[in-house]
C-alpha cells in the first residue's frame, strides 16, 4: 500500500502574518538529536546454530531501554539458519520479527501456525508465558533476511496474557515524502498515517525508511523517548554534526578503528534523549535505515535466556514452572 504525502508550501496573506511568526518561531526551536554512540553488529550464534549479527543485546539494556537486543540474520548460505530456534519459552518481554527476504514457519503455544513472508511483522507478546519456534526457510536463492527485536514489559505487565498479531505487508502503509523519503510505517505515526500496530504500553514507533541520493528525512519524535536507527543498506548522515569524534564509537573487534560519520550497513545510531526532531540526509547513495523509538521503563532487569523479568526470584520462578510444567497461566486454544 503506498500513499503519497504531500508537503504543500503555506501561502501566507497579510491576515496571517501573525500565524507565520509563530512558524517561524516554532522553527527556530526544533532541536535535532544528537547521536550518542553507534555500535557496529558483531557475529554471533543464537537458537540450535544460527548465524546471526548481533546489533545490541544485554550488555546494553541500560542504554537502550525498553529495547532489549536487535538480531540481523542476514545471509546467503542455508546452512546458516536452516537448524533455526525450535520449540522455546519466552516470557516478560515482546518480540518483533520483521522479514525482507526469505521466509520463517513459525508455531506456539497460543495455537497458531503459519508463515512470515517478506515484507511481514510477527509481534508476539510473550506476557506471562508462551512457547514457540521459528524456523527460517530462505527464498528460492538461498536469501534469508531478517531482525527480530526484542522489547521489555513493564513489571505491572509482565504478567499479562500472551497476544500474537500477525501483520501482513499488505496492511503496512508506505508514505512517499516529497522529499524523496519512502517510509513503511509498522508502528507509529508519520505525517497523519498511522501504522497497523497500536496499543503497545512502550508507546513505540518502528519505522522502515528508503531515501534516496541527495536527500533528506526530518521526523519528530517523542521528548525522552529513546531512539535509534540501523542501518539496513546504503550510507547516510545521521546527524547535523558530522563529527565522528562527537559520540562513543564501539566496533567489531579491538583493532577495528575507523570512524566514519558516513554511515553504513549494519551500524546502530543511538540518539541522545534531548531534541524533539531526527534528520538523515544522504549524499551520492541511497540509505535504507530502520527507525525505532519507545518510552523507557527505568525498571531493574533480571535477564537469562529468553526470559526478562524485574528479579532474580521471578527468573528462579519461570524456569522452575518451565520446568514442572506450569510455566503456561493461560487457556490452551
């Protein structure tokens, strides 16, 4: 689905003079966003042998909260992700599985079985307990490409029932800016056009964004939200600074030195909380960038495996009922 949204120029006359200083004035004090530090993926092994790149993960929750890790499985050998991640437990936490390439069977405990296709979203709110799997296919090419984001609960919501929406690419609006910007919008709201879906208690947006050379994507954002892009493919500026030595820089390994304020595949931007605007503007490449923000939770977390809790004890109780059998609190469908 593709809307164009147009960004028509005001035509001011002189009964509107007073209405075109307060633009002005609203103008001068938007505040772009600042980054704060990137990250650049780094290998890693997840589920029965699947080789993924690890964007973040539990080393940085405290930064990045209520999100939890961003998985990139990205690869053109089946023998990579064809073991997949059988039959496991999740509970306390959302996970958001997002597919451009490739397909994932999936099944759980709520009953329900099917595919992700490419351009799908699988948001599963693990709440109480639910056991699943996700089994990656690849397309006819060998091509599987994916991220699956992981988003934390609140302590009053951990417990809350288990809920699975599955979102076709059918029902995920693409804006076209004037601008030259094409936003898929999965969550969130852009330029009045809101994504299919809603009521989540992070109050997240996540947005997939093309841009193309020579252009620019202003989108504002939520005062003391965080929020932080990745770069899917394509390079672009992901501030106003340009200055790489403005913000922390963690790379692959302890020999990886160089520091770019071009950004590209697969480097994570985490923005400062202050401002209220993002801006990514590309020069001679096109960018492609997912843009993801919440409200943070400022909860402990106590984390092992696939469980996230808010205390050690509530993780000594999950695995405990996981283990006798009891981990399930809902109706079987």
């Amino acid at each position: 689905m593709l809307l164009r949204v147009l960004e028509v120029p005001i035509v001011v006359t002189n009964e509107s003079t007073r209405s075109k200083g307060k633009m002005r004035k609203e103008n001068m004090m938007t505040q772009y966003r600042k980054i704060k530090k990137i990250w650049k993926s780094r290998p890693t092994i997840e589920g029965a042998g699947v080789h993924l790149k690890r964007a973040f993960g539990n080393y940085e929750v405290d930064q990045l909260d209520p999100f939890l890790l961003l998985d990139d499985f990205h690869s053109n050998n089946p023998g990579d992700y064809l073991l997949g991640f059988p039959w496991h437990p999740h509970r306390g936490i959302e996970t958001i599985t997002y597919v451009l390439h490739g397909e994932v069977d999936h099944g759980d405990s709520l009953g329900n079985r099917g595919v992700i296709h490419p351009g799908d979203v699988q948001w599963m709110t693990a709440g109480s307990g639910i056991i699943h799997q996700e089994m990656p296919k690849g397309a006819s090419s060998g091509l599987m490409w994916g991220y699956q984001l992981w988003a934390n609960l609140p302590a009053s919501q951990k417990m809350m029932d288990p809920r699975y929406r599955d979102v076709k690419q059918a029902q995920i609006t693409e804006v076209e800016m004037d601008s030259g910007a094409r936003v898929k919008i999965i969550c969130g709201q852009v330029k009045g056009v809101v994504g299919p879906v809603k009521d989540i208690v992070t109050d997240p947006q996540y947005l997939d964004v093309s841009l193309p050379p020579h252009a620019n994507f202003a989108h504002p954002v939520k005062k003391g939200h965080t929020i932080f892009a990745y770069v899917v493919e394509g390079k672009g500026y992901f501030d106003q600074e340009r200055n790489p030595y403005n913000y922390e820089v963690t790379g692959v390994n302890y020999f990886d030195l160089k520091r770019e304020c071009l950004l590209g595949q697969e480097n994570l931007v985490l923005y400062e909380r202050a401002g209220d605007q993002v801006m990514v503007k590309t020069e001679d490449d096109p960018v492609r960038f997912l843009l993801i923000s919440g409200k943070p939770l400022g909860e402990p977390v106590a984390w092992y495996g696939p469980i996230v809790m808010n205390t050690q004890e509530e993780l000594r109780i999950a695995f405990e009922e996981y283990q006798n059998g009891t981990f399930i609190k809902y109706k079987k469908i």
